[in-house]
C-alpha cells in the first residue's frame, strides 16, 4: 500500500469512527469537517458570496488594507525567509492577498495549505501556480491534529494563517490545545494570523447561518449525503431541516440538522440503526463570536502573545497577529 493510500485508509476509518460516535451520543453531533467534502467545500465557496455572509468581505477587507503592515512585522525579527502555513485553507483566495504582500518583500515563498478537500487543495495550488508562480505550495491533505504533527519537519520562521473565524468551530479548550500544538511544532520564530468574527446582534448574524436562498441549508445537508455516499446511510433529506440557532451563553450560532417526523436511519457501513425523536437533532457546526478579552485568553493559553488587532471599517470582524511566547505546559 502506498502512503497515499494508507494515509486515505485512515482517514476514512477516522470518518466512520467520528460518525459513529456523533450519532450514538445522547445528544447528537457531527464533526464539522465532514461538512467539507468536495461537494461542501463548492457550496461553502457559494456561502462566502452570499449578501448576508458578512464575514468574508469583512475579513477581505481587513487584509487588502494591512497585508503589507502585517508581513512586515511578521518578518522583522529574522533574517530568513518567511514561509506561509494555513490551517483550513479552502481555496485560498483571501490568502493570496498575503501572499502577495510576502512575494513583495521576498523573491519566493513555500505555503502549507492545510484542508481535509482534496479537490479544494488541488484547485487552490493550481490557480497559485498561474497567479502566483513564485510561490511553492506543498498541500497537507488531512485533518488539523494530523497536520501539527507533519509540521514539525517545516524550518524556518513561519507565519500560520487561522482565518475565517475557523477558530469559532473549537470549543475554548480545544482550540487552546490546536493553538499549542502549533506552538510546539513550529517554534519560537512563528507568528500567527487569527481571524474572529465579533459578537453583535443576534438579527445580523442569524441570516449568515440561515440565508434566504438556501445555501447554507443545503451545505448542512450535505453532511448527510456524505454520510450516504461513503457509509452506506439512509438519509433522506427532505426528513430533516436546515436550523440555526444564537446560543448567548455560549456567545456562538449552533447548526443543526432537526428531524421532522420519528424516524429510523441505518448506516450500512456501520451495522448502525439510528432512532430520531420528532424535533431532535444533530449539531453540526458552531461558530463563536468573540469579545477581544476571549482572544487574548485563547492566545495566552495557547502559547502566543497579542501583537496587534485590525479591524473592518464596520468593526464587525477583527484579525490578530500574534507571535509564539513561551512554551506551554
């Protein structure tokens, strides 16, 4: 077997194992990166078009205007090239404008896209190889804990991109572990480029979640027709609604997948029959809004230390540098 296909091979049994365990659990739940097979991760591209996904041109924004401040300082305490490492890249069209800013100051730069889409990787390395040449992109097909141990092998002061708010996916604790695993793997020179959407009105963000044209919903879905695709499940999809939710406790929106009727689901794959309740449902994905007291916790907890917020004009979303501070217990 190849290492290609035994990483695949472990892969898929790492996605088996998480379904299993989601939809065993007394309260349902899906992990949120099954939500992006190639299929979601094209609808996902949709969403951050959407009038009412504020959070990209937010996000778009903040780093048309201080790309090259934020590089800049990014490479100012070393003599070495600077390189680019990614943690949920997508497609990477908002990480082109950075990468532009370093090839600015540098005559090349290697980039670590990280993403469990192959087919957004592959897309995302083939438009930077036209655009971009000067940029040498070496993919890192895989989930994020897998990731942190592949990066040890990476030299050389890099500056880890975590934008997107991606980071509202992890609960507190798990993005402070995420945070240090990163920490310990790259090192003392490494800087960090953290994107978090702010909290504000439940009427503004409840549309980016739920948007009118049914996007979102069908991207939730998704979810289950992967389920169906490589498991063998019996999902039908018009049984189960699109739902999101303003949990002010936690400060997040919840995704969920509520069942409409009583129901019994089997997953082939899995020998599993799955019972639903009318009105239960699997939570799929959530996403925190942050204060900066929130941020400054996570990034002290995690092992770096708070350089610098910028802000959109509207101060709806805020992006972080930070640099690695002392080691983390």
């Amino acid at each position: 077997m190849t290492a290609e296909a035994a990483a695949r091979s472990s892969f898929d049994a790492a996605v088996a194992a998480d379904v299993r365990r989601g939809l065993t659990s007394r309260l349902k739940s899906l992990p949120p990166y099954l939500l992006y097979d190639e299929l979601g991760s094209d609808l996902y591209e949709r969403i951050t078009e959407l009038p009412e996904y504020y959070l990209t041109r937010a996000e778009r924004e903040i780093l048309c205007a201080r790309a090259s401040d934020l590089v800049a300082r990014a490479m100012e305490r070393s003599l070495r090239p600077l390189g680019i490492v990614e943690l949920g890249a997508g497609s990477a069209s908002k990480t082109e404008i950075v990468l532009r800013a370093v090839l600015d100051r540098q005559p090349g730069c290697t980039y670590v896209p990280i993403d469990v889409s192959r087919a957004a990787i592959e897309g995302a390395k083939n438009r930077l190889g036209v655009h971009l040449p000067r940029v040498r992109v070496r993919p890192l097909v895989m989930t994020h804990d897998r990731a942190i141990r592949a990066l040890h092998a990476i030299e050389g002061p890099q500056l880890v991109l975590f934008i997107g708010s991606s980071i509202g996916n992890f609960e507190d604790h798990e993005a402070e572990a995420l945070l240090r695993g990163l920490r310990g793997a790259l090192g003392a020179g490494t800087s960090l480029l953290l994107g978090t959407d702010l909290r504000k009105s439940p009427r503004m963000l409840l549309p980016a979640y739920d948007d009118a044209a049914g996007v979102t919903a069908a991207f939730d879905k998704n979810v289950l027709s992967r389920i169906n695709r490589e498991l063998g499940g019996r999902f039908a999809l018009d049984r189960f609604r699109h739902v999101a939710r303003w949990n002010e406790i936690a400060s997040r929106i919840e995704m969920h997948l509520e069942s409409v009727d009583s129901q019994d689901v089997a997953v082939d794959a899995l020998d599993l029959r799955v019972h639903f309740d009318p009105g239960e449902t699997i939570h799929t994905e959530s996403s925190i809004k942050y204060d900066l007291a929130r941020v400054t916790r996570l990034l002290v907890r995690g092992g770096f230390a708070l350089e610098t917020t910028y802000f959109d004009e509207a101060r709806t979303f805020a992006v972080h540098l930070a640099r690695a501070g002392a080691p983390t217990a």
